[in-house]
C-alpha cells in the first residue's frame, strides 16, 4: 500500500498548492508552523500565510479557563467534541469550532452587531478576498456563522 503512495515532497506541494495564501488557523499554531515550515522547506517553497492561533485567542478571550487545552475549551464553550483528541480530523474540527466561537465572543464584547447586519453582508456577497478600506484590510470569506 505505501510502496505506491506518492512521495512526501509531491504531497507536500499539492497541500501547498491547494492551501495557496489562506491563513491557517491552529490550536497551538507554533508547533503547527514550525511542522509546515520544515515540509515546506523540505521542498524549497516558501510559507506565503500566516497562522492564527487560537490558544492564543483563547488566553485573551478566556483567561478564566483553568488551562486553554483544546479539550477544556471545548468543555467551557459548550462545543461539541467530534472525535478523539490529537487526531487530525476532529481536532481540525474543534479547531475550527472553537475560533468560530472565539470570533463571535469578539463580536459580541466589542459591540459589533451593526457590522454584522449592515456591513458584513457587502463584504460577504463580494466573495473571499480582501478589500482595502483606507489602512485596512478586511478579509472576507462566503461563511459567517453567528449565535
């Protein structure tokens, strides 16, 4: 089975490719990081995204969480666990989980219901990309959940 698996470097490139300059979004995205940048080294390609980290989120977000494990974010989010720790699918998916909440509690500590109802769905109905407004840059994406 493995003897006709394509090589490492070719997988590689393809994920590479796939992802292109999406950010990455990790729990614990340092160790991530450090994991693509070696691969990607092993290829001669250069990261072209940055990583955000949502145990770093949840530090700032949740500091009264007894520790930011994923598992008992999990557990004080009230988010549903989807598999097995450090298993790379359902990890993934609590990930993923988790930084949808992290960004709705920003939403909502900052009061910024108004972007959502008014602003968010021009940025919305203008596809993933980024636009430019004065100094800034809003990415948008075609998924926003809200509570």
């Amino acid at each position: 089975m493995l003897r006709k698996a394509p090589s490492n470097d070719r997988v590689m490139g393809e994920v590479s490719d796939f992802v292109g300059d999406y950010r990455l979004v990790a729990h614990n995205a340092s160790f991530d990081r450090t994991f693509w940048d070696a691969e990607l080294d092993r290829i001669r390609v250069k990261r072209k995204q940055d990583f955000v980290c949502s145990m770093l989120l949840s530090r700032r977000l949740l500091p009264q969480a007894p520790n930011h494990q994923l598992g008992t974010l999990m557990a004080l989010a009230g988010l549903p666990v989807t598999g097995r720790y450090h298993r790379a699918l359902a990890d993934a998916e609590m990930t993923a989980n988790l930084t949808i909440y992290l960004e709705q509690e920003l939403m909502l500590r900052f009061s910024l219901g108004f972007f959502l109802k008014r602003i968010w769905p021009i940025f919305a109905s203008c596809g993933p990309g980024s636009i430019k407004i004065g100094r800034t840059s809003v990415t948008t994406r075609r998924h926003f959940d809200r509570r």
